[in-house]
C-alpha cells in the first residue's frame, strides 16, 4: 500500500471553514493554562470587568484574524458577538438608562426635566487601555518566565505525538523585520526610539559570468532578525528566535539546534536532514549536526577559492578545481562544491566520478571510476590506475575521501547529489513560512517596537501556526491547513 504524505500547509487542500470556527481550533489547542494562572496572580484583587481568559483569546483572535493595532481589533469585537462569545466576554447588551437632569426655562424661567434619548444597546468590550495593560502583564511574563516561547516546545511535542514523522527533515531560515523605528539617534536623548534594535548588512556576492569581475549587494535595516526552524515536509515551526539585527545567523543557528534538541532530544533522534541556504555555510555547523547529532547537513557551500580567478587564463565558466592528493601526480580533482572529477592522462577529458555511497564506519565517501561504472571508453585507464597507486581490476579504480578532509565542503550527502537536491529543495518550506509571517501575521506592517514586544508578537504567531496544525491533524484533516486571508474549497480527491 502506497503512503501518501501531504504537506499540512498546503495551499491546494484547505476545507472551507468559518473564521470563528478557525479560531476556535486555534483556541482549544493553545497550551495556555500557566499563562492564565499566571495572569490572574498578576491581577490579584483588581478590577475584574473582562475575564483573563477572555481578554488573552481575543489578543489569539487578533493574531489569527490578522489585525495590525489593537484598535483594529476593539473595532472588531465591538461588531462582531459571535467573537465575543468565542472569547469568553458576555454578550448580554447593555444599555445604560440615562440620568434625568434640570433645565430652567429661558422664557418663563421655570425649571423642568429633562429627559436624553435612551442611547442604543451595546456591548461590553474591552478598550485599548484595557489591552494595553493587559499586554504589559503578558510581556512581562516573557521576559521574566519566558512562558510565550515556551509554547511552541509544548506544541512540536504534542504535534511529534500525532505524527511519526514529523521533524525528520528540518531546515532553517533567517529574515530581517524592520522596527517601528526609522533607527535615528535623538540628539538630547542619544538614542532611538527602539534602543534595543540595531542595523543589520546582509551582503550578497558573486562574479559575472561574461567579465569574470565580482560584485556585491548589500541589504540594510534597523530592527531585528527572526531565526526560523521548522519542519520542511509539513512547513510547521519548530522553534522560532528574535534578535538584533546585527547578529551573526551563524551563532544563532548553532545556538538553536543546541537549545531546541537538548529541550526535545527525540526530535534530534528523528531528524535526517537539515537544509539551509549557502549564507550558513560552515565548517562548525555542518560538523556539529554530523557529530552530535547523526544529522545529514544540506546547506549550500560558499565558492571562496581566490587564487585561482587571479591567475590570466581563469575562465569564470569553469568551475575551478584543485588536486584531491597534492602530494602526488595524480588524476584526481575536486571542486569547491565537492564534486570528484576525473582526468583522462590520455585525453584531457574530464569526467565526474560515480558515488557509491557514505560508510559511516569510516566516515569516508566512496567514488568509482566513471568508465568502470558506466561502461565508458577510457584510454588513459591504465595510467590512472597507477598514478593512484593501485590494482583496481576490471572493477575499476575506488577513491575514498575522509569527510575530516574538510568539514565544509565533504559532507556524508554530497552536494549536487539527487538525495542532496530532493532535501535541499523542501528548504523552500521556510521561504513560505517567513512569506506567512509577513503577510498572514502583518509583520510587514507593524507597530512594534522593543525586542520583548518582537519577540512576544512573533512567539504568539508561532503558537497560532502550530495550534492550527495540531487541530487538524487531531481531527483527521492531515490535508487541510489554516487560510488567514480566505477560506478555500478542498480539492475532493475520490
């Protein structure tokens, strides 16, 4: 029988669903009970006009129904009762007899009552300095506590409960978010108004193909860098980090895959791959997923040789290639992606070898001679065979290389392979979930500044994405996801 795996964030199969309905699957699997008990600790012996409960699922509704500003959201539940009822908030209408009052008459000058027009029913909904002091209490438990990005651990658990697979291909993403800030020094103050975001440089380099002559772009931002990992098959996150700007995506990747196995360590056990894009690229990382966690690195690899392109006859079309045994005359060469070539004695022709496989035991990629494996004429076989010292037989030549030989460019799935392409290709999963998170969750249009707000606003929109997904899951709709712009009709399969 053929499994068919589906991707829960699909964009095809999405079974038309109420907003309300949508919210609520977000609500009932949010792990929100310590955050509750907490907030009403918080508010002791205060004024109890809204329930906790109901004010923290409406800050949820706002999230799930996208709205910019909290007076966007006021605006909505004050229209809108099935929300409020949803929420937890009465929805019994009010309306407020009006106080009689004297009036002297300016003719006769005699005093008589008057009676204002009975104002119409409404509902009681919390305003914006009720959600302003009440998102004052939630950031202060994130930074205290840290209970709002303790959610997404809870939720990858749950969603590892329901589905066996999920986190066995996992990749990582970074994005910049702008502060609501322009970044300006004020003069007296000497400062910005978001003291705790900075700039950020991300640098983009290359060489034209036709002149051979570098180039470079460089993308500049004040705010803040959000660090994504996430599930690459089901496009869920898995882990989800806020910083300045300036810091080095190198660190924090490394510094999540320590935090994120050592909080879940069978999620470390079930991954088999992790993708990121050549920005990543380094010897540590790829080591320390290998290393520590038996976890195959597919991250792209940065061409850095530059002695060659300073010699007269380099050709930019050709990929630069270096000796994989300089110690001795041989025919066998690597490029900077780690692709094992062949060179004819005879011919001068060029070819790639046939990978054979890892052997863990060793740690050593196994290559064979592109003749032997595909029965291709080799005229210089014979002097191949003994510039590499050996007998190969009619089998061949066999080349092995030490992955220690260099961390950054051997990896045990070698670059450009078909297994290397098929996971690097679901990378494109992150792409999709930053794309989310601009749109879906407004980050692209924010009014957020301070990294404690940043990073509470983003581990909330997490939390939603995740809960989302565990309710369908929960209630058999593998194929089915979450749409915060419209509902759209499933594709009936049979």
């Amino acid at each position: 029988m053929t499994v068919l795996h589906t991707s829960l964030f699909s964009w095809q199969d999405i079974e038309v669903k109420s907003d309300i309905e949508r919210f609520i699957l977000v609500r009932d699997n949010m792990p929100d009970k310590k955050i509750i008990q907490y907030l009403e600790v918080m508010r002791g012996n205060g004024r109890d006009d809204f329930p906790i409960k109901a004010m923290w699922n409406a800050l949820i509704a706002g999230i799930v129904f996208q709205h910019v500003s909290i007076a966007s959201l006021v605006r909505e539940l004050s229209r809108n009762p099935s929300l409020l009822q949803a929420c937890g908030f009465d929805i019994l209408p009010l309306q407020k007899k009006p106080d009689a009052y004297l009036e002297r008459d300016e003719q006769t000058g005699e005093m008589r009552v008057i009676y204002p027009e009975v104002e119409e029913p409404h509902y009681q909904v919390p305003n914006g300095y009720n959600f302003s002091r009440f998102l004052s209490n939630i950031i202060e438990l994130e930074e205290t506590l840290g209970l709002i990005t303790g959610m997404p651990e809870n939720l990858r658990e749950q969603l590892m409960d329901v589905l066996p697979d999920f986190g066995e291909h996992q990749g990582y993403d970074g994005k910049a978010i702008k502060s609501h800030s322009t970044g300006q020094v004020n003069k007296e103050l000497g400062e910005t108004s978001d003291p705790d975001a900075d700039w950020g440089k991300h640098e983009t380099c290359g060489f034209n193909s036709a002149t051979g002559k570098p180039w470079t772009k460089i993308k500049s931002w004040f705010g803040y860098g959000i660090h994504v990992i996430a599930d690459t098959h089901y496009e869920i996150p898995l882990a989800i980090k806020v910083t300045p700007a300036s810091t080095s995506e190198h660190l924090v990747l490394r510094e999540m895959i320590h935090e994120v196995f050592e909080q879940t360590s069978e999620l470390g056990n079930r991954c088999k791959d992790f993708s990121a894009d050549r920005g990543l690229d380094s010897a540590e990382t790829k080591s320390l997923l290998w290393d520590n966690h038996q976890i195959r690195p597919l991250i792209d690899t940065r061409e850095l040789w530059r002695d060659e392109k300073q010699q007269a006859d380099y050709n930019p079309e050709t990929p630069i290639t270096r000796p994989l045994f300089p110690e001795r005359a041989d025919t066998i060469v690597y490029t900077e992606k780690g692709n094992i070539q062949c060179i004819c004695p005879e011919t001068g022709e060029q070819r790639d070898m046939a990978f054979q496989g890892f052997e863990a035991d060793r740690e050593t990629l196994k290559y064979r001679c592109p003749a032997s494996a595909y029965n291709l004429e080799c005229q210089g076989r014979e002097q191949c065979h003994k510039a590499g010292n050996c007998d190969a037989g009619d089998f061949g030549r066999i080349v092995r290389i030490d992955i220690n030989k260099d961390r950054r460019i051997f990896t045990p799935t070698p670059h450009g392979s078909p297994a290397w392409h098929r996971g690097y290709n679901r990378r494109s999963a992150l792409e999709r979930i930053n794309s989310r998170i601009d749109d879906g969750y407004c980050f692209e249009n924010h009014y957020i500044r301070g990294i404690a707000k940043m990073q509470t606003r983003i581990g909330l929109a997490a939390a939603v994405m995740m809960a989302m997904a565990l309710g369908h899951v929960k209630e058999g709709r593998q194929k089915q996801m979450r749409s915060l712009v419209k509902p759209i009709p499933a594709v009936n399969s049979g």
